[in-house]
C-alpha cells in the first residue's frame, strides 16, 4: 500500500493526550503531522471526541444557505427558483 505522505496525519486520544509519545516517522524520516482535528468524508473529528466542531461547521453552513435563501426571496425570486436553490445550485447538496 502506498502512503500519501501530505496527507497522512496522526491524532492522539484518550490518555495517550497526556503523555504523548514522539510522532510518528515515514520511511524518509519526516515526521507525521500531529492534529487535533481533522475532517475524514465530511465529519470532523477530534481528539476529544466531541461533536461541537462538527455541529459548529453545519450550523455555519446551514446559516450561510439559509441567508441566500432569504435574500433571493427578497429580491422576488419564484418558489421554484429557491427549490432549483436547494436542490440543485447549493454546492453542498447531494
């Protein structure tokens, strides 16, 4: 298997927080990123395995769309133009 070494990354938990051991090294001897979060297919994840940097970024995501939505309900647009919106323009939709 190969190893995308830009994207490999090291995140500790749990009690190994507290006594962190050295970072992981690659065959090149460049040591592994270590993180404290980190977003793995859309959820972020972190070292204390708490949901409130997930939920943060949805609800920022969610505020963002819904302000366009009401802007282009102000501005006159049509039920199915913001419907097209949801479901088709939004580039976090499907």
């Amino acid at each position: 298997m190969n190893i995308n070494e830009k994207k490999t990354k090291e995140m500790l938990t749990g009690q190994l927080r507290r006594n962190a051991p050295p970072s992981l090294m690659l065959e090149d001897g460049t040591e592994v990123e270590r993180v404290t979060v980190f977003t793995l297919l859309g959820v972020h994840i972190s070292d204390n395995m708490n949901w409130a940097q997930h939920v943060n970024e949805l609800a920022s995501k969610v505020a963002s769309g819904l302000y366009f939505l009401k802007q282009l309900n102000r501005s006159g647009a049509s039920t199915e133009d913001l419907v097209c919106f949801l479901y088709l323009g939004h580039p976090n939709s499907a």
